[in-house]
C-alpha cells in the first residue's frame, strides 16, 4: 500500500516576524528524512495549519515537496476549507504533494448527516489523492463511519487519518474497512498507535516524530513484521518523550512546548503563531533540562 508507515505531521517553522523561516524548512525535513520516515504531513494541526497564512502556505509545500526530493511522501492539510476553496485544493499538487488532508469545516459547519455530501464535492473537483481527517477536538464534530463507507471506491480517497480518542470507534474504523483495497487507515492519537497497528492499521501520524522521527518509523517497522516486543519497545519511547510536550497540557500549549522543544534540538526556532503563545524563559530551561535526561540533546535520540 502506498500509503502507510510513519507520517509525521511537522511543525511549521517560522521567523519572530511571523513568516516563513525556509531554512528551517529544509533542516526539519532533512532530519525527518533521516529519520526513515514514510511521510511528512504539512500544514496539519501540529503545524500550526488553520492558523498558517495564506500567503505563505502553497511556499510551505513547495519548500517541502523541493527539499524532500521525492525520498519520502508530502501531504497538505487543506485548512479550514470552504466549498468556494475546493478547486484551489489542486494547487497543493502543482506544488508537489502526492496528497491533500482534509479535516470538516469549522468556520462553517457541516452536521454529521451532511459530511458524506460535503467530502463527495470535495473529491469531484480533486486532481489527486485525499485523505479523510477525523479531528473532533477542533472541527467539533466526528465523520461517521457511515460516511466513510459512502465514499469508498471513490479513485481519489485513499484513506483517512483519525485522531479521534475513542479506542471503540478505531476498533470499529479498523474491522469495517481495514482490509479494503487502496484504502489506508492512519492512527492520529499516540496512546492508540500501538494497539491500531496491531488491528492492522497502515500507519501513524505522530507529533512526537517532529523529535524521534527514526523511533516513530522503527513502531511501524516492527508491526509490519509482527515483532511486537521490539515494537512495544519503540512504543514505550514515545509515550516518554510525547508526555513531555503533552502531559497535563491543552493542544495549544502542547503545540508551542513541542515547538520549543524542537527549537532546543535546533532545528527551527521557538516562534509560534497566534492565537498560539511562547513558553516563558523559566519554561524553557525546565524543558531543556527534561530532555537532557531524556536524552534528546546532542542528538541523542
């Protein structure tokens, strides 16, 4: 299957001034790409995506697509999309990603009934692949298994990412279409990867590859085979290192800490962009000193 493995959804590296910062670009995706990863998702929730510029975003995925040189897969999150938008979609793979993510509309809401309707005209006016984002946490509502089957068979679904926390619905999502031709079902929340692997999951989208990118790609690596020792193993390292960003935290502060912390590993700097705020000097040198005994300074992975 084509689309499978390690997706990471990488942060979008910007300037204190709150543009782009393409040099970063290039030093995240170099080390993502070391890192063996199967993918590298831009402008999804990690990154930042509904609140990213327009103006730079399509610069974003070209920067990507041009420095991943094809040695990995890009996908574009298509943002808060509007039907008005759906055509510009296209852009993204002009610009060289092999697929668009698509996540419901939240600044205008579509009900639950309405989302099999709403992703039909998406896919009628796509000149490429799309993948499904189930994100409740922030579009406020859940794409319905229902829907899902409706769309099937469509030549340009290839499969949805879900980061829904709900350990019976990804039960459900992985019996009903884990087996189906050219559809591919990526887990989108940590302490559910393992275990949707083992139901035969084609992949991950860790945050926490933005810093482990090598250990998030052994994971899959390791199920693909059935060693589930060495993949418990890969998995127990990113339970560690994500709850040093995640733990007792809201996203948005989750999403400028593991910022910050890639900024230590210096890779991009720690600038975040509204409504999102930078940690403090005091939080930045408690993070620091967590990851020196993670071992994630110098290189250490």
């Amino acid at each position: 299957m084509k689309y499978q493995g390690a997706v990471v959804p990488m942060v979008t590296p910007v300037t204190a001034g709150g543009l782009l910062d393409e040099p970063a670009v290039d030093r995240l995706v170099d080390s993502l790409v070391q890192g063996g990863v199967s993918g590298i998702f831009v402008l999804g929730t990690t990154g930042e995506g509904v609140h990213v510029p327009k103006a730079f975003r399509r610069q974003l995925v070209r920067r990507t697509a041009a420095q991943v040189r094809d040695r990995c897969l890009v996908y574009a999150g298509l943002g808060d999309l509007q039907t008005s938008e759906f055509a510009s979609a296209n852009d993204f793979f002009r610009d060289g990603a092999h697929a668009v993510v698509a996540h419901p509309p939240i600044a205008s809401p579509v009900p639950e009934s309405g989302l099999a309707d709403w992703y039909r005209l998406l896919l009628g006016q796509l000149e490429g692949p799309l993948i499904l984002y189930n994100m409740p946490t922030t579009t406020r509502v859940s794409i319905p298994l229902d829907a899902v089957e409706k769309l099937l068979g469509h030549p340009w679904l290839a499969g949805i990412k879900d980061s829904e926390n709900n350990p019976e619905r990804h039960r459900e999502l992985l019996q009903r279409f884990g087996n189906r031709p050219g559809f591919s079902i990526f887990i989108g929340v940590g302490a559910l990867m393992e275990a949707g692997l083992k139901l035969g999951a084609a992949g991950i989208v860790p945050s926490v590859g933005n810093l482990i990118p090598d250990v998030c790609q052994n994971l899959c690596l390791a199920a693909g085979r059935g060693d589930w020792e060495a993949a418990g193993t890969h998995f127990s390292r990113m339970n560690a290192v994500a709850a040093l960003y995640q733990r007792g935290r809201s996203l948005n502060e989750s999403l400028t800490l593991l910022k910050a912390a890639v900024s230590c590993r210096g890779l991009c700097g720690p600038h975040v962009l509204p409504p999102l705020r930078p940690i403090s000097e005091m939080e930045f040198i408690s993070l620091r000193s967590q990851m020196s005994g993670l071992q994630l300074l110098n290189g250490g992975a």
